[in-house]
C-alpha cells in the first residue's frame, strides 16, 4: 500500500458510480479510507435529502468487506455555513481522531499525523472541490472517473417528483435498492411537495427580464437564556423551527420590518399585554447586526437576509407568545436544548453566528 490512510470528503446526495470508483481505487492504495460525509447537521432539503445514517447504510451496503474489517470508516462532518475556517479545523479533527484510533498499528506510539502518510483523494478535474486548497498539509491524490460527469443533481432532480425515476445507470445497485424503499416513507413525500413548491414560485417569475433577488429580515430574539422560533404553517420548510421573520415591504424600513414580522408571527406580549413597537426596537442591539448573504441559502432563489439581534430583557417569567401568520406555533427554546437537524434553510447557521454558541 502506497499510503496509510486516504480521505474524501464529500455530501453524497446519493451515493453514486463515481463515488464508489474513487473509494474503490483508494482502498486499492491505502489500508484505510476515511470517507469524511459533510451536511450531517441540517435539515431534509432539495439540496440534502438524506441523512448521515442513511448515507452511512448506502456505503456499508456498497462496500460490506471492507467496513466490517475497519479498513473503510465513515465521520460526519458538521456545516458551518458562515465559518469556513471551522469547517476546515471539523475536517484536520476528524482526519487525525481515524488515523490514531483506526489506522494506528498495535503498539505504535505516534506524534500526531506526522508518523504516517495522510492524503486526500477526489476526482481530477472536479471544479466542485475547491476546498481542497484549504489543506496544503495533505497531497492529493486525484483519480479520473470513467463514468463522465455524473452530477447528483440531476439524480435528485429525477428522483424526487410523484413519478420518480430510479437512477438505475448512475448509481450502485445496492443504493438503488434503499431508494426504492425510501419512496415509500413520509420523508420522500414531504421532499417531493418541497420541490414541487420551489417549482411553482419559481415559475410566478420567470417572466421577469432577470431573476429577482429577494430581501428579508430575522429576528434572533432571546431571553433569559432562551431564543424565540417559530414552527412554519406551510411549504417551504413545512414543519421546521424558524427565526421570525419575512419579506421586507415595499415602503418599509428594515429595523420596522423586523418589528412588524416578530408581532406578526409571535404577538409577543408581557404581562400588561401587546408590547408596543417602539419597546421591541428599542431591545435591538444595533452592535449585533449582520447580512447573510450566501448565493444558495434558499430554495425561492437569490434571498438576502438582514439578521437582528433582540435581547429581551431578562425575567423570571418570559414574554408571552402566541404563533400567528405563517408560523404554526411559536414558543421560547432553550439554547442548550436545539437540534440544528430540524432547523428551516440555513436559520441554525444565523443563531449560531449572532449569538455564539
């Protein structure tokens, strides 16, 4: 074996033929592959369907010998939607902890990676791979796809609509199989009325001479150590916690749109009742202000949001809410207790940049 341990990151959206070439070359060269599975922290979506568990059980079922003898190991690698250097320390991490538990010979006493022979493994030619760059550390072993381009857009383009095609020629057998299973859960049913929505407001301007870009607010509102969410009524997101908030008006002021959206979707009130907009804006910590505007954070199209930090003050009782508008239910969480997974688009990633957990 020419190296100890090859890594390769990657989402699969699914697990397709190109992926197992790669990984089926790189146990070919080294006595162990890390595949490195990014996206593990976020919600079902057009963009990642499928959980880390169930792309896990895709690579177990392509490659059984070589997980059960511990040469293929499988890590989740969390997002960080708006933190690109923690991402890359996420990755350096989980690089080192499966070389010494996994890849380390009995009785081996290593300093850190440097006793063994560590590099990444993708596709050449894969202009997707860019993050590559950001580990200079590693060579990078780079293997052709005799496959072409296979693009797992398209799969889940074809795969997710009310009469989904298989993708028999693209991905493995063993993967087709789960799919056809999954067409059968609740999930896949929610994903395709996702899609078929994305579809339909997409098409109410295509009209346009040139796609519109969209401007929102939200409202990070916490309390006593709790933040405010809200459950969305309805497509997209269905089901899903969100930070109030919504489309700026026409003739409205952001810092108003943020008030207006947070009553609207909470009645926010204390214990005398409604509390007045003028109280609300005064609780924005104007330090505490940002723009998120990363190119594919929604599924509606190009959406920039203006993110507000709310800081109510502090009580032995919280502040009164009640959903309303589009959200279903709104009520006060506590910031210890959230599960990024059931978080709406990229709203987790917002909380965690504006309040730092």
């Amino acid at each position: 074996m020419t190296y100890d341990c090859l890594a390769f990151i990657g989402r699969f959206q699914p697990f397709h033929l190109g992926h197992r070439h790669v990984i089926a070359n790189a146990l070919g060269r080294a006595r162990h592959v890390i595949v490195l599975i990014g996206s593990p922290n976020v919600a079902r979506s057009m963009k990642n369907p499928f959980t880390f568990d169930e792309r896990a059980a895709m690579l177990r079922a392509v490659f059984p010998e070589e997980t059960a003898a511990g040469r293929l190991i499988m890590l989740p690698i969390d997002d960080y939607a708006y933190n690109d250097t923690a991402w890359v320390v996420a990755v350096q991490r989980a690089v080192k902890r499966a070389v010494l538990n996994h890849a380390n010979p009995k009785g081996a006493t290593p300093h850190g990676l440097k006793d063994f022979k560590v590099s990444l493994v993708d596709y050449s030619n894969d202009t997707s791979s860019h993050y590559l760059k950001s580990f200079p550390q590693w060579d990078l072993v780079e293997i052709e796809a005799p496959y072409g381009s296979i693009a797992a857009t398209d799969i889940r383009r074809d795969y997710f609509c009310r009469a989904p095609i298989l993708p028999r020629d693209t991905c493995p057998d063993e993967v087709v199989t789960q799919l056809e299973a999954f067409r059968l859960t609740p999930a896949f049913a929610w994903l395709v009325a996702e899609v078929e929505w994305a579809a339909d407001y997409k098409k109410s301007w295509e009209a346009a001479p040139y796609a519109p870009t969209f401007v929102t607010v939200d409202c990070i509102v916490e309390q006593s150590g709790h933040v405010l969410l809200v459950r969305r009524r309805d497509a997209p997101g269905k089901g899903l916690l969100a930070l109030p908030g919504g489309f700026v008006g026409a003739n409205e002021r952001l810092r108003d749109s943020v008030v207006r959206e947070l009553k609207e979707e909470t009645s926010i009130a204390d214990q005398k009742g409604p509390i007045p907009p003028a109280m609300l804006a005064s609780f924005i910590d104007d330090s505490a202000t940002r723009v998120f505007d990363a190119p594919d954070r929604s599924e509606r199209g190009r959406t920039i949001t203006h993110a507000y930090l709310i800081r109510c003050p502090d009580r032995r009782k919280l502040f009164k809410v009640k959903g309303g508008d589009d959200a279903a239910h709104a009520d006060w969480y506590r910031l210890g207790d959230l599960n990024p997974r059931e978080f709406f688009e990229d709203h987790w990633f917002i909380l965690q940049t504006m309040t730092g957990i």
